[in-house]
C-alpha cells in the first residue's frame, strides 16, 4: 500500500503545481466541480420532495384510518359493546402515534430540503464569483496572448524590414565588388 500511497501523493502534487502555474485551468477545474455540486444538490432536492410527497400521501392516509377508527369507537361505545371499545381505542391510538411519527418524519424531510436549496443557493453564488474570475483570467490571458502577437509580429516585420535592407546592401556590394574586379581585371590586362 505504501508505494500506491507515494504514488498518488506524487500525482496530487504535480497536479496541484499545475493547476498552480495554469490558474486559469484551476479555475475550470472548480468551475467543473461547483456544476457537478449543483447538480448533485438539485436531484437530492428533487428526491426529497418526492419523500415529502409520499409522506403527505401515507399521513392523510393515516388520518382517514385514524378517522375511520374513532367512528367505530363510538359506535362501539353507542351500542355498549365495550369489547369492541377497547380493542377500536388501542388500534385508534396506535394510528395517532404512527401519524405522529410520519407528522415528525415529514418535518424532517421539509428541514432537509430547505438546508438543500440553501446549500443550492450558496454554490450558485460561489459558481458565479469562479465564473466570474475564470472570465476574467481568461480576459487577462488572451490580451497576454494578443499582445504576444503583436511583439512577435513587430520582431517578425522587423526582421522581414532588416532582410529587405541587408538584401538591398547586399546587392550594392556585389555590384561594387563585381565592379571592382572588373577595373581590376582592366587593369592587369593593360599591363
């Protein structure tokens, strides 16, 4: 495991000096984390929702048995059927306390999804301050870019301008020396 441990030790490293010397990937980087973030936090709302919807469904489904039940209570107690009263009060009351229970599960989930849209809230803030800065960085890095360009392309008509010039002198000296040789050629054939 050691050697597993180092190497990927050594791979964060190099990575994080790159991200280091390239911020502007950096940045992408976070940016591509925060969507992720968002999107992860978007399905567990939509999922939370859907628990608080069934939980609604199963705790107005327990309010109909819970008023099912009670409606046998006095029934039963109308009737004087005080056998069937105990037993329609214990299963009246072990509704109320399953409703109760459901009631508070049903808050829970509202707590969650409430934190949740919360949480959405403050990486939408965070992913449009990255947004913001990689725009920026990436502002700052194409007028590096361009102004790159333009001193090359200021060396390169520089240059281009010096060749045309030592091309122009070039020529004068051959001419001169071509010149030069002939007189000199003249002047050994008058000897």
């Amino acid at each position: 495991m050691g050697l597993f441990d180092d190497l990927n030790r050594f791979l964060e490293n190099r990575l994080e000096e790159f991200l280091r010397n390239n911020p502007h990937l950096e940045l992408e980087a976070l940016l591509e984390q925060l969507r992720g973030q968002e999107q992860d936090t978007l399905r567990l709302i939509a999922d939370l929702q859907l628990q608080e919807k069934r939980s609604q469904d199963e705790i107005l489904s327990t309010a109909q048995e819970i008023q099912k039940w009670h409606i046998r209570v006095e029934k039963a107690k109308a009737s004087n059927r005080q056998d069937l009263v105990a037993a329609a009060q214990e299963r009246e009351a072990a509704l109320l306390r399953e409703g109760n229970q459901r009631w508070g599960q049903m808050q829970g989930l509202k707590e969650r999804i409430a934190q949740s849209k919360e949480l959405l809230r403050k990486i939408q803030v965070r992913r449009q301050e990255v947004q913001v800065k990689a725009t920026e960085a990436q502002s700052v890095r194409a007028k590096a870019q361009t102004q790159q360009r333009i001193e090359t392309n200021g060396w390169s008509n520089q240059t281009s301008n010096s060749n045309t010039n030592f091309d122009d002198l070039e020529e004068k000296f051959r001419r001169w020396e071509t010149q030069d040789e002939l007189e000199q050629m003249k002047r050994n054939i008058g000897k």
